[in-house]
C-alpha cells in the first residue's frame, strides 16, 4: 500500500518468487519483469493507474500464479501474452473493461488449476467465455463474478470434466441453474 509509489526498479532480484503489488495507484509501469527468473507468483491488485507491466520474462515457465484485479487500464498486451506461460497454475483476472482481456488465450493453459473471472463490464448480457475449452484437462476450480444482466451461464462449462469447485458470485438475473450442472460429476463444492 504505497499511493504515491509511481517506479521502482526490480533488475537485480533475480531469487524473487512472489510479488505482490496492491493499492499502488500512482504506479503507471512495471518494467524489468524479464530479469526475475525465480519468479513463481504475481499478484497485482487496486493498482488504478497502472498501464503496463510487461511479462516478456526470460523464463516463463517459472510463472505458477498470476492475480490481476482492480487494474482496469492495464495494458492488453498481458494478456496477449499469456499463452507462453504454459505452467500456469493459478489465473486470476476480475476487470471492469472486458475488451481488455481476451479470454480466448485460456486454451494455451492446459496445467491451469484454479480460475477466477469477473468484474467485466454491466453492458454484457453474457460472460465472455472461449468458444473451446477442451484443453483446460486440470481446471479443478472456478471462481465466476457476474453482474445483474447476466441470465445464463457459459454452456462450455458442462465440459469441465475435473471440476471439483464451482463459485457464482453476483449472477442477480440467474433464475434457473441449467440441467448440464448434473453433468460434472466431479463437482464436490458448489457456492452460489
């Protein structure tokens, strides 16, 4: 929690395994991202001015969790770049600006666990959702955050055959949970 904080340099921590930045809201860029090899753990959170926190990372396949939230004009480049962190883990992505983040990439992430959606724009009338999602084999938790326009849920999430835990937070226009949901089979903790 440093409100004035605007850059700091990060060069020389080439053991940092987690970095957590939150409530940083003069901060408008992280740079030198590609110099922290150990690095297992992002979490950027409420950092309302930041526009760029580039991943070009020497070594990607170190990236296990990635937290963003309350980063609205972050720079979509990010996300662009998700693909080549293969071992992610952990994803967590709650923005107010859905254009900014094109869930499409989820497909590359075939080792993603746990992930948490949501925040997305009141003017959807449906949760952006990839069209596949076939590759995401070890998905065993989803967190969606709705809004009060949404009625239905993504259909691809029936194909989710390892999810254990499933949390709908703010579906206000969600009436009916659909018949699919009988379809996972695996799914042990359902929280609406």
């Amino acid at each position: 929690d440093c409100p004035a904080l605007e850059s700091f340099c990060l060069e020389s921590l080439t053991s940092l395994a987690e970095l957590r930045i939150s409530e940083c809201g003069s901060l408008a860029c992280l740079s030198n991202l590609n110099s922290l090899t150990s690095l297992e753990s992002l979490i950027l959170s409420d950092c309302s001015a930041l526009l760029d926190a580039s991943l070009d990372m020497k070594n990607p396949q170190s990236l296990r969790t990635l937290s963003i939230s309350g980063c609205d004009k972050l720079n979509p480049s990010l996300s662009n770049n998700l693909e080549k962190f293969t071992s992610l883990e952990h994803l967590t992505i709650v923005s107010d600006d859905p254009g900014c983040w094109p869930i499409m990439v989820l497909h590359h992430l075939a080792n993603l666990r746990s992930l948490t959606l949501g925040g997305f724009s009141d003017d959807l009338d449906h949760f952006p959702w990839p069209h596949s999602i076939t590759n995401l084999v070890s998905l065993e938790h989803l967190d969606l955050r709705g809004w009060p326009k949404i009625t239905s849920l993504p259909d691809q999430i029936q194909h989710l055959s390892t999810l254990g835990t499933l949390l709908l937070c703010r579906f206000e226009g969600l009436e009916v949970l659909p018949e699919w949901m009988g379809s996972l089979r695996n799914l042990r903790e359902l929280w609406i």
